[in-house]
C-alpha cells in the first residue's frame, strides 16, 4: 500500500515549507498551484514528486480538488491545505492504517489557530475534516465550502478526538488576515447563492441567521471558553451569515418587492431572541455559581424569571 499527499496552494511561501515537510512520510507529495506570484513553487521544489499548475485563478480550493485528487497515482489521497501541517504522531497514525489496510475512509480532527490561540471551542474543535481516504472513493462539489462526497457502499471511519492525532491549521494569523477573508469568503458565497431561484429578505430573517449561529457558538459549543476570540468570532461568525444575506440583496435588481419588513413580526423574533438568550444565560449561570446561588439560577431559568 502506499500514499499519495495532495496540497494545493496560491501564494502560500510563507506556510508551504512547513506544510510539505510535514508529509515527507507519503510515498508521493503533489502540489497543485494555483497561479501563485510570489515564492511558493520555488520554496516548494525539493519537497515535492511533481508541482503541477492549476488553468484558473480559482479564488477558493474546492474547484481545484477534482483536478488535484485525478493526480494522485497512490492506494491512499491525503488532502492538505497550505496553512496546515500533519504531526508526526498523526503521521504515525495515516501509515499505520495505510499498511494495515484499516479502513477505506477517514475523518481527522482539525486544531485550528487563531492569532497565535488553539480554539477549543466555538465551533472549532475538533472540527473534523474529511481529508484521507483511498483513491477514487471520494469527490469534492465546486461549491465554496463543498462538502466532500463519498461512494456509495463505503462507510467513513473518525480518528479520536485527541490532539497528537489533530492537524494542525494554521487559520487565521491575526484579525486583519480574518476580516480580509471574511470579506473574500462572503462575496464568493453571495454570488453563487445569488444565482438560486428563490430569494427573500427581512429584518427577522437577519435576525435569524444572527441569532441561530450566535448563541450556538458561544453558548451550545462553549465559545466562552475561548475568552475573547471565542467572543469575537461567535459575534462575527453570526455576522457572515447575516453578511452574506445582505450582499446577495446587493447584487438583485428587484430589491423593492423582495424586502418584506414587518414590525409585528420583527417584534415578536426579538422577544423569541430574547427569550433564547436569557435561557443560556441563566445556563450559563447555573454551571458558574455553586451551592444556593447555582439552585436560584436553575429555578430563575426553569420558571424564565
């Protein structure tokens, strides 16, 4: 048995040589470059079997991953990013089940990095990626954000939860590199949602996405744990939602007759958001205080006082 690594990358010198050190291991390391202009094929030359120049500009990875996967000439494809990097334990782990034949498919668990800071939470760990599987057996839509399609009759299998068994991403360097991204990602998406045949907008339909994605990162998975990023990002992860609404409602002609703004129903979606939020306060309450304090919370909660 054997693996091929594949990674694809657009102006990605600043990450690429950590990224192609790490699969050293594979018996064949494929780089698909994405019209990069600085340094990434130079600095990526020795650590690769073959880079490879991908026809388009493409501005995000999923269209390019049919053309990279038809690359491969191994019994097993690791898919990679050039922001992330496999540990040696998780290697360890990939080439145990590649000899063995233990599996046809797998999920990886994912640590992302935000600004220096592993989140754990908000949504972010463990964050499985479906990224090592044998050849021919999975696909990629050319969706932004496509979520990867596996043959009929085969069963995926999870790597545990554990950290020495986690890529390693190199998210986003620091809130500038995010905002920059958030921008990018946003425009992307409203674009290809623009083009669906039924579309409309309101003020509760806002608040709806907000609201659904928020309290569900900072309260359902924990983004309280992760201090102030994990604050930031369940505000501004809601935020993209609602951005991506707004920009696809930019780009309609007939914005007038889409637009249905209605304050009773406006009202009543704010005391719904209301009521929800003083549910996992009072939840969160009940897990921080202890004693007397931690049964008043309950009741306060129970009762929606």
């Amino acid at each position: 048995m054997s693996i091929s690594a594949v990674v694809i990358a657009k102006n990605s010198a600043s990450t690429i040589v950590k990224t192609l050190s790490s699969v050293q291991f594979a018996d064949e390391v494929i780089l698909v470059d994405i019209k990069s202009t600085d340094q990434t094929k130079e600095k990526a030359s020795k650590y690769c079997s073959k880079i490879l120049d991908y026809k388009e500009d493409s501005l995000f990875v999923e269209p390019v991953r049919k053309f990279a996967l038809a690359q491969a000439t191994k019994d097993w494809i690791l898919v990679l990013d050039a922001d992330e990097e496999v540990v040696p334990s998780l290697a360890k782990e990939l080439q145990r089940i590649d000899q063995k034949d233990l599996g046809d498919v797998y999920y990886l668990p994912r640590k992302n990095i935000f600004s220096g800071y592993w989140m754990q939470h908000t949504g972010w760990w463990p964050d499985y990626q479906l990224r090592f599987f044998k050849n021919g057996l999975v696909s990629w839509g050319e969706q932004i954000h496509a979520q990867p399609v596996i043959e009929n009759g085969y069963k995926a299998q999870v790597l545990p939860a554990k950290e020495n068994l986690a890529l390693l991403h190199h998210n986003y360097v620091d809130t500038k590199d995010y905002l920059a991204r958030f921008d990018r990602y946003t425009d992307i998406e409203a674009l290809q949602k623009a083009k669906q045949k039924y579309f409309s907008i309101s003020e509760s339909s806002l608040l709806q996405v907000f609201s659904d994605d928020f309290l569900r990162r900072f309260f359902a998975k924990e983004g309280y744990k992760d201090g102030v990023r994990g604050l930031y990002l369940s505000l501004m992860q809601a935020v993209y939602q609602m951005t991506v609404q707004m920009k696809i409602f930019d780009r309609l002609e007939n914005q007038k007759s889409l637009e249905k703004n209605q304050t009773s129903e406006l009202l009543k979606d704010l005391r719904h958001f209301q009521k929800e939020l003083n549910y996992w306060v009072r939840g969160l309450e009940i897990k921080e205080k202890k004693g007397l304090a931690k049964f008043l919370a309950f009741c306060k909660r129970k009762f929606n006082l």
